[in-house]
C-alpha cells in the first residue's frame, strides 16, 4: 500500500470516530435525556360544576351495569373505585 492510500484511509478512519463520537454524546448527553430532574406533585382537580361533592349517575341504563359494591360506594356518598 502505499503512502497516499494510507493517508487516505488514516483521514477516514479518524473521522468516521469523531463522527461517531459526536453522534454518541448527543444521543446520549444528560440534557436530552427523558428523565425528570425535580418531582412536583399535582393535586386533582375540584369539579367545581358541583362543588367538589362527588354526585352519582342515576340514569336508569347506567344503573344496570353497575355491580352492588360500585352501587354500595356511590350510595354511601363515595367516589366509585370498584368496576
């Protein structure tokens, strides 16, 4: 081989890993990365159509899909957590 093909292929060679070098400190830098960095905490919502009061559907057809223990919960005033 000689000296200019080497050359040649020194040259390539170095810049396909600064290529990659440059391709991997991008994918993989802390400032792009998905991760939260401070917690914050969100409180619900207040429907406050009613006040905040959790008001069951008593439509006579949503009522017949309903389980006892879901019907138990919205008759006690509870926001419904079973199916």
């Amino acid at each position: 081989m000689n000296a200019a093909k080497k050359s040649v292929l020194a040259l390539a060679l170095a810049g396909s890993m600064l290529g990659g070098g440059a391709v991997g400190a991008t994918l993989f830098a802390a400032g792009t990365s998905g991760a939260q960095s401070t917690s914050t905490t969100n409180a619900p919502a207040a429907d406050n159509a009613n006040g905040g009061k959790f008001t069951p559907n008593e439509d006579k057809t949503h009522e017949s899909n309903e389980s006892a223990a879901r019907e138990a919960q919205e008759d006690a005033g509870q926001r419904p957590t079973v199916p």
